[in-house]
C-alpha cells in the first residue's frame, strides 16, 4: 500500500522522562513482532510503517516505552487492516458507432473491484461524462455517447478509478475518432 506514520502520544509518569519509544507489527493474533525502524527517542514519538510487500489483512500494532530509570511499557495493540493495493490498467480503445449512438470500448484490468468515472475531452473541453463500475480481473467497459459529439481526431479519455477502500488511479488515454462513424 506504501508509507502510513505511525504515532505514539507516549508520557512517563515516574518524572524520569521517557528515553525511547520502539514501534513493533504483527500479523494480527500471530504474537511474532517486527520491528518498525528505529527507536525513536524524541517526542513527539512516531514512525513511518512501510507496508509495501506485506500481505493484505490484519496487522496489529504496538509500542514499547521505556523511561530514563530503565521501566519499560508496552502498549495495548491496534488492529489495522492493509488493504489489496489497487491495480489499474487500460487498454488502447476501440470507437465503433451505429446508427446515431457511437461507443468506446475499453478493456481495463483492476486488481479489486472498483467505480470509475469516466471523461472525454477535445483539448480541454468535455465532450461526455460517464460512471461506472468494474469487478476484479479483465473486464470491458463500454461508454456510449451521441455520434454527433465524437468529431474525427484524438480526444482524451480520463478514467479515475477507485477502490472500496478509497485507493484511486486516473488513467489518460487518447481516443482515435476514425474518418468516418
């Protein structure tokens, strides 16, 4: 998923003053802890979780304080969930028409299933908006719009997806309107 900061708001009531905070994860209920970077021993405490190349699901989080006198303190864990990460390909489109409708047919691949939104521009203008929505895997979205709208040249295809769990992309690809619809 990548970089989440992890923080700790981390006090000692003993007057010795905390020496170091060590931030540890678990896959959650498994009681095998790793360590996140280093200690970190000025307030306010706090790390950066790299959750690139973990498996999804549940992970549980904790912090262990110890204080100038030597006491140490391990937290309650937290439960987090690190989600599939968001996968998000587009294939070069097809514009065929019939009749007075004309449609874009776009084979997009998404690793979790996702909304899109879906804009056609001629330069910066916005020709039709389109939503939608994919399952996981190779699946082929067709936008249907007007013929008159789409004129011969390239236009712009921007598809934003999003995921259940809020992770986006946007993707741009450009339309070749042929000659003739």
């Amino acid at each position: 998923m990548g970089s989440v900061n992890v923080s700790s708001n981390s006090a000692d009531a003993g007057g010795s003053g905390l020496a170091s905070a060590v931030f540890e994860f678990s896959v959650s209920g498994s009681g095998i802890w790793t360590t996140i970077g280093a200690a970190d021993t000025t307030a306010p405490y706090g790390v950066v979780w790299n959750t690139t190349g973990l498996s999804p699901g549940a992970y549980d989080l904790r912090v262990t304080t110890s204080d100038g006198a030597g006491n140490s303190f391990t937290s309650a864990t937290v439960t987090v969930h690190v989600p599939v990460p968001l996968i998000f390909t587009v294939a070069k489109p097809k514009v065929t028409a019939n009749g007075t409708r004309a449609t874009i047919t776009v084979t997009v691949k998404s690793s979790v299933a996702v909304s899109i939104k879906a804009t056609l521009y001629k330069g910066k203008k916005v020709i039709f908006r389109w939503k939608t929505k994919a399952k996981a895997g190779s699946v082929k979205i067709k936008l249907a719009t007007a013929k008159k709208k789409l004129k011969k040249g390239k236009d712009t295809l921007v598809l934003l997806a999003t995921s259940a769990d809020t992770q986006h992309i946007q993707r741009k690809i450009i339309v070749k309107v042929p000659l003739k619809l």
